[in-house]
C-alpha cells in the first residue's frame, strides 16, 4: 500500500473491498478481516467469532487452539456480547457491563480499550456472529463509521462465498442450537414446544411389549413311564439322567405279593382240574355226576384267568425302556420301599436331543401372543448365550402352581440344537407386538388401577 493510500481512509476501504472480492476462500476472508482492518482502525488484538463455532480467526495466529484457556474465554465473552448487542452498531466495550465471571479475566486476556462490531456473515435468521478489536485507546467515531462499512462490505463477499445454505448432518446441532436460543423473543414459549415435542417423540416411539417369565429346559416329546400295578417299588435298575436303551429295565416292582398270589391261582386250578377229572371218571358209574361236568369246566376257565393275569402282572412288575433316551426321574431311595397305584407317574425316558422351552407367564403379565413369537431363555447357568426360540402354543386357562400361583403354560421350540441339559432354569422373555413407549410404561400401573377400583 503506497503512501497516498494509506493516507485516505475512503481509498483503503475501496481496497479493502476489492481485495474482499477477490479472495479465493473463506478463510482467506477472516484472515483478511482479523488482520487487514488495522488500516481503517488502529487495534493489538482482533477475533472473528461465529456462535455456531466459537473463536474462527485470530489475528496474528495461523490456526486457533479451540481448547487454549485464550480462546475458551474469548468465546464466552463474544457470546455475552452477542446476546447483549445482537440488532447494535459497533460499540466500546467496558468490563463494567459484563458478568463478574468473565470481567474477572479482562486484564489477564485483553487491553483496556474493546470495540465489538456485530456482523450477520451468513445472512440466516438468529445466526449470530462478530468482530473483537481490542487497543490501547478507545476508537473514535469516523472510525467507527468506516468499520461499519467495512463490516457490511465483508459480510457480503462471505455470503456469496458461502453460497447458499446447505442442509448437512453435521451443521444439524448448530442450527438447532440456534433455533433452541432464538433472538430473545418467543425464547420461552421455543423451548417449551421443543421440550414437549422431544417428550412425544419418545414416548410414542415404537417398543417390543416384552414379558418375562421363569423358564426351564424341557423334554419336548418324552414317554411317561406309569405304574403298570398298584404295588411296592423294590429297586430301580438305573440312575437318574442315565442314557438308556431300548428294552433296558428301568425299575421292579416288589415279588413276593404277586408271586404268592400267583401260587394260590396255580394252586387253585390244580384243584379244580384235579375235581374235575374225578367227576369224568364217575360217569360210567353215577350218571348224576355228568351234570356237574359244565360246573367244573367253568371253575378250570376261571382259575386259568385268574392265573393269566397274575402272570401278566409278574411280567409288567419288571418295567422296561420303550426305546432309547435319558431317564429322568428323582432320588431312586424316594421311591424304593413306597407303595404306587396304577397310573401314578414314576419317570420319563426322553431323547436327549428332542429338548424345547417351558414357560410360566404369570396373570398379570399374561400378553396377546403372536404364532412363532420370538423366546429367549437366559439359563442362570450361562446367562450371556440367551437361547432362541418361538413359542409353540400358550395355555388357554392358567394352571396352579406348587407355589400356590396361577399361570399360563407357553412352550417354544428352539431354533437350533443345544448342549444344554434338560431341567436347567432360567428367565424367559417372550416377545409381542410392537407398542409406543407410554404404553409399554404405564400398562401395568394402569392394570393395577384397574383393578384396584374395579373397572
């Protein structure tokens, strides 16, 4: 800049504002403005600051430390002046007129003399920005003047460098920031619509209605061993969860009841058998005897019965493996020594990989289920490998419990095979459909109510 130049204020604008058309970047604009502008306006210290940035351009500094304690402060004091000075022309600053926070700071960051010039570098609504001239002498008012015309012109080749808005992710906090701030009306009445709008939004957003329920591996299609007879166990010929075959025996009843009864029958159809030989023999001499032959075959018929199906049940005593599978039964000494009638259920032979889910869903957590809704079972054994399943059917009618409860059965099939045992427990939760948030909160306090006032 030559002499004649430096001299006339309104030939160093013109400069100013061609050098401003001619710049090649954004930044290349703040630099020109944090460090050119000494020309119009003698200043030490100049910061460009943006509120959705902070601090943008230092003057003297090639890039700002956003973190430095310098530019923290910088940007909270330019942020109070913006709220304070938005709509203002360019203005001295006093460090009376700024909270006792940040005047506390004043002479530690800046000299005494602080001009702030607001500025709307991107021309959107609330967007708030400014300059930071700090000196050693208070600027005087044609000073001021042609910082103001400065301001204007700068702003207008950032705007047309910026081009237009943009709509992009990452501004996306910035400018919600500054819809939530607003310009000092309507602030309110912005922030209470925000929130409630915010709240609905994640109260009606979409949740799984989950249940969860006490769960156990069970056998899927297990054959129930009965009491053949009524009788005494006297010994079991397996463990319990022992691998059996088919045909193995699993238990026996206890012997010499049946097989005194069985003598007695025997004995008993000798006799009649013996009778009735005798009978035939005394035809030939005593024709009344023949009457009594259809009498005697009939009591032979009878004993024959009674002494088949004594046998039948000598032979059910010894109680053998339909077919291949674990048994699954309690403590044998439980059983040893107790008297069982027919039909009371003594264990169960299961394949050991036909295994599926049992469910107990309480009353009150009882909800409408879909076909093949989803089931995990989370063992206590092995809580971090929840196990897949869909649920096969659920009861219509709740079932007593041996805790005194009421409860609705739910099988599932799992997915997949597993090297889990049956009779591991655990924490089922089954799956329904999807309902907003407030309702998956508030469907049990409101069921409780409802029950509590009887409606």
């Amino acid at each position: 800049m030559n002499d004649a130049v430096a001299f006339d204020p309104l030939l160093t604008l013109l400069e100013l504002a061609q050098r401003a058309r001619a710049a090649a970047s954004a930044n290349e604009l703040a630099f020109l403005l944090v460090n050119d502008s000494r020309a119009l306006a003698p200043y030490r210290q100049a910061a460009l600051w943006f509120d959705a940035g902070g601090v943008h351009t230092l003057s003297g500094v090639v890039e700002v430390e956003a973190n430095a304690p310098y530019a923290q402060w910088l940007g909270q004091l330019c942020r109070a002046l913006a709220e304070r000075h938005a709509d203002a022309a360019p203005l001295a600053v006093e460090a009376a007129q700024l909270p006792p926070a940040i005047a506390a700071a004043w002479d530690e960051w800046l000299p005494v003399a602080v001009t702030w010039v607001p500025l709307r570098a991107t021309g959107r609504a609330g967007e708030q920005a400014g300059l930071l001239l700090a000196g050693d002498a208070p600027l005087q008012p044609g000073q001021l003047a042609l910082l103001t015309e400065w301001a204007d012109i700068w702003q207008h080749a950032w705007r047309a460098r910026q081009g237009p808005a943009r709509w992009s992710p990452a501004a996306l906090p910035a400018r919600l920031r500054l819809w939530w701030q607003g310009d000092g009306q309507g602030q309110r009445w912005r922030r209470r619509l925000g929130a409630a709008l915010a709240v609905l939004a994640v109260l009606l957003f979409p949740v799984r209605l989950t249940v969860l329920a006490p769960g156990e591996l069970v056998a899927a299609n297990p054959a129930t061993i009965r009491a053949p007879l009524d009788g005494v166990i006297a010994e079991f010929s397996v463990r319990p969860n022992q691998v059996v075959r088919a045909g193995q025996p699993l238990f026996s009843f206890d012997q010499a009841p049946i097989g005194s009864r069985l003598d007695v029958a025997r004995e008993g159809l000798a006799t009649a058998q013996a009778e009735y030989r005798q009978t035939a023999q005394m035809i030939l001499s005593d024709p009344r005897a023949k009457t009594q032959l259809a009498a005697l075959l009939g009591k032979i018929a009878e004993k024959q019965a009674q002494a088949a199906f004594l046998e039948g049940q000598a032979q059910r005593s010894r109680v053998l493996a339909p077919h291949a599978g674990i048994a699954l039964f309690d403590d044998p000494s439980e059983w040893i020594g107790r008297p069982v009638q027919t039909g009371e259920r003594i264990m169960q032979v299961a394949a050991a990989d036909d295994v599926e889910i049992e469910a107990w869903v309480p009353i009150g957590d009882a909800i409408p289920l879909a076909e093949r809704a989803p089931l995990k079972l989370y063992l206590a054994a092995a809580p971090l490998t929840p196990l897949e399943a869909y649920v096969r059917y659920m009861s219509h009618r709740a079932t007593a419990r041996p805790d005194g409860s009421y409860a609705y059965r739910v099988r599932a099939r799992l997915d997949g095979a597993t090297g889990q045992r049956i009779g591991l427990k655990g924490t089922a939760k089954l799956g329904g459909e999807r309902v907003p948030l407030l309702y998956w909160i508030l469907r049990r306090p409101l069921a409780s109510i409802r029950q509590f006032i009887a409606l």
